[in-house]
C-alpha cells in the first residue's frame, strides 16, 4: 500500500496547487492501491471521492508542497475511515461486564480471551474466562492453560452442556465472585453458518453483554467487509479486534470494518504473547499505511505555526513600529516549537544547501539572544527600547 501511493505522490511533483486536473492520475493510483491493499470496494469508492472534493478545495499552505498537501488529506480521512478516536471498551455501571468474543475458526478468539484478561487485569480489573466453545475439548483445555498462564479462573462444564447454559451458569459463578469482567469464548466455523449464528444469539441473549466483539484475522482481506456486515447484521457487534497484525496483511481489513458497520475496531493483536494487545490507534494505523511520518509533522507544522491570524497580526505590529523584544520572542519561541532549525530547514523543499556549520550558529544565535530577553528586567527592556541617553 504504501508504495503503491508513493507513486500517487511522486505524480505531482512540480505543480503548484492541487486542481481537478492534476489530482486526477494521483487519485487513480491511490485508489489502485487501496483495491491491492484489499480494502473493499464501496469503502475506496467514497475515500477517493471523500479524498478528491477536498484537495480541489484545499488552500495554499505557504511552503508546503501539493503532494505533501495530498498526503496530509489522504491521512486525515484515512484517520476518519477508521474511526477517528481511539474506541475505549465499556464498562457496566453494576454488575459484571460482560465481553462475548465472536469471530470463524483460528481467527485468535481463544487466545485473545487471555490477552484481553491480562490486558484488563494490568488495569487493576478482576476477570474470568468462560469456556463457551463445546465442540472441541481441545479448545477448553486450550482456554484452561492459556488462563492459568495469565493467572486468571476459567470457568468451564465441558462439552455436554449448551454454550448458552454455560455462559449463564459462568456468569453467576462471576457475580458470586464479585468478579469485574466476564470474557466469554465462543466456538467459530471456518465460514460464515446458521448454526454458529444461532448459538452465537442465544448465547448473547443469555448474557445480555456489555460488548460483543467480533475477531477479525487482519489476513482476511476481501472478504473483511462481507463478514463483519453478516456479524453486526445477525448478532450485533459493539466493535471488533484485529488479530495477526504482525503478520504480513495488507491492512485492508483495517479500513473496511468501521466503514462496512459503523463498530469500530477496539483492539489490535500483534503476535502470540499474552502480551501482544493493544488499543487501536487510527492515526498511527494511518501513519503505518501512508508511511510518511515526516512530511504528515511537517505539514502540520507548517499549518500551526503559521496560522493566518497570527501572521497578519504581527504584521500590522511591524508596520505600526510596535514590534517589541517580547514580540521577537515569541516568534523564536515559534521557531523552536517546530523542532530545531536543522530540523525545520530540512523539511522546507529546496534548502537543502544549507551548510550545518551555518545552521548551528543560527541555532547558537537564537539562543543567546533567547538569554539575552529572558535576562532583562521590564524596565532595561524600556531603556533599550527607548533612547537610552536621554535618561542619563
Ligand atoms: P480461535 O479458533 O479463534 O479460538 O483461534 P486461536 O485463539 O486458537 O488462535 C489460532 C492461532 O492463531 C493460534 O496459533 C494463535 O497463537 C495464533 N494467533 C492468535 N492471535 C495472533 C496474533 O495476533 N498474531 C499471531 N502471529 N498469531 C496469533
Ligand atoms: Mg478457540
């Protein structure tokens, strides 16, 4: 994915501005890439669109080129398409909260009920697993050690008793225990099936749970769409995790769920430790895909630092004479903000001849000068600013 946009950026080299014209290739090859990169295909249909209505509108950001500017909007909704926010799990107000995992065959259900146990448990939350999976006493011998290993109680009835009676039955056991979370495994099927969807309802009406999310395997692809649309239309999900991100996916699936079923992803899964849990982040999911972190900061820098107000305003205070040492301050202050000079000056396109010998002594300069302000009394400040001989 990511190299495949690197091609969209590279097409506006040399223009000035973004226009319907010029965004036109561009926005063909990010749409390629997001059709490689498996995200489905209503989802890139409105992206690009999304994408294309606001670069044509997209104003002039003083030193900021179009592609980085592209870049920056591609982001931005990229961001938007996976939620925005980071989705924090809910909490029931009394009682036990009640987690009920779904998701097909080998997707991680299993191991994430652990995972999440741990997770939960590092905040200071008691948990219980309950072993809802009946098909393969593998799979509760399976839940067994994985809870032992984070040190956390399974609650099973083996593989005679229906999942919806175990779920009922664990979630006593849990309110006896004035345990927090109840984490409830759940058997998959290698496709979508009535009889998995069945069960999965009656277990969720016995439970009433706080959430149910879907496991979603990041290798899935296509299909991500499709599956998660079926889930939330049949059960109702409340957000979904997604496992085996640090396999070798195309992060498709990531950009697909909120937008296919408007449940965001919660949790992201990144390898088999018990460890390997963490909250979703979109923008550093975004960040992942575009693989641009550089000019995405610059650009936002660019855009804070020179806010338009703030410009003008200091503008009309050097044409009115009433630019002070405090004035100057806080442009160096502004300076400062976005980094050091050598940074700064790296990110402005074309000045890249800068000497670091130059560099360090305008570094070097600023800072003493910075001293030098922040060392005067108002009233030496009033001196130097007025002619200072007439008060001898
Ligand atoms: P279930 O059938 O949905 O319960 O899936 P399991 O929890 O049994 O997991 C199936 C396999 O995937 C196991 O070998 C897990 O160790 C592995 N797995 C689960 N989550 C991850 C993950 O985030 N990264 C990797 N690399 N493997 C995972
Ligand atoms: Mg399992």
């Amino acid at each position: 994915l990511t190299s495949g946009l690197e091609t969209a950026w590279n097409k506006l080299k040399g223009e000035e501005v973004l226009s319907k014209e010029n965004i036109v290739e561009p926005m063909r090859d990010i749409r390629r890439a997001l059709l490689e990169a498996d995200v489905s295909l209503p989802v890139v249909r409105r992206f690009v669109q999304s994408v294309s209505d606001q670069a044509v509108g997209v104003g002039v950001i003083r030193g900021v080129r179009p592609d980085q500017q592209l870049v920056k909007i591609v982001h931005e909704e990229l961001v938007q398409l996976m939620g925005g926010e980071v989705s924090e799990l809910v909490f029931a107000k009394s009682g036990p909260t009640v987690i009920l995992l779904a998701g097909l065959q080998g997707v991680g259900k299993t191991t994430v009920c652990a995972k999440l146990a741990n997770y939960l448990k590092k905040q200071g939350k008691s948990c219980m697993l309950v072993a809802g999976d009946v098909y393969r006493p593998a799979a509760i011998d399976q839940l067994a050690i994985l809870g032992k290993q984070v040190d956390v109680p399974v609650y099973t009835a083996g593989t005679d008793v229906k999942p919806s009676e175990i779920a009922k039955q664990g979630l006593e056991e849990a309110k006896k225990k004035k345990i927090d979370v109840v984490i409830v495994d759940t058997a998959g099927r290698l496709q979508i099936d009535k009889t998995m969807m069945d069960e999965l309802k009656e277990v969720k009406k016995a439970l009433n749970p706080t959430e149910v999310l879907l496991v979603v395997d990041a290798m899935t692809g296509q299909e991500a769409a499709a599956l998660v649309t079926t889930f939330n239309l049949e059960i109702g999900i409340t957000g979904a995790i997604l496992t085996k991100l640090d396999g070798d996916s195309r992060g498709g699936a990531a950009l697909s769920v909120k937008e296919v079923s408007g449940k965001p992803i919660k949790l992201v899964g990144r390898g088999e430790r018990m460890e390997d849990l963490e909250p979703f982040y979109p923008d550093r999911m975004a960040g992942r895909i575009l693989g641009m972190g550089d000019v995405l900061s610059f650009v936002e820098k660019a855009q804070q630092v020179m806010r338009q107000e703030d410009a003008e305003e200091l503008q009309k205070k050097i044409m009115s004479a009433k630019f002070d040492f405090n004035d100057f301050l806080k442009q160096t202050r502004t300076v400062a903000k976005m980094g050091s000079v050598s940074r700064v000056i790296g990110m402005i396109p074309g000045m890249g001849k800068v000497t670091p010998a130059q560099i360090r002594d305008a570094e070097k300069n600023l800072l003493n000068m910075e001293a030098m302000i922040e060392a005067m009394t108002p009233g030496l400040f009033f001196l130097l600013i007025n002619d200072v001989t007439s008060v001898e």
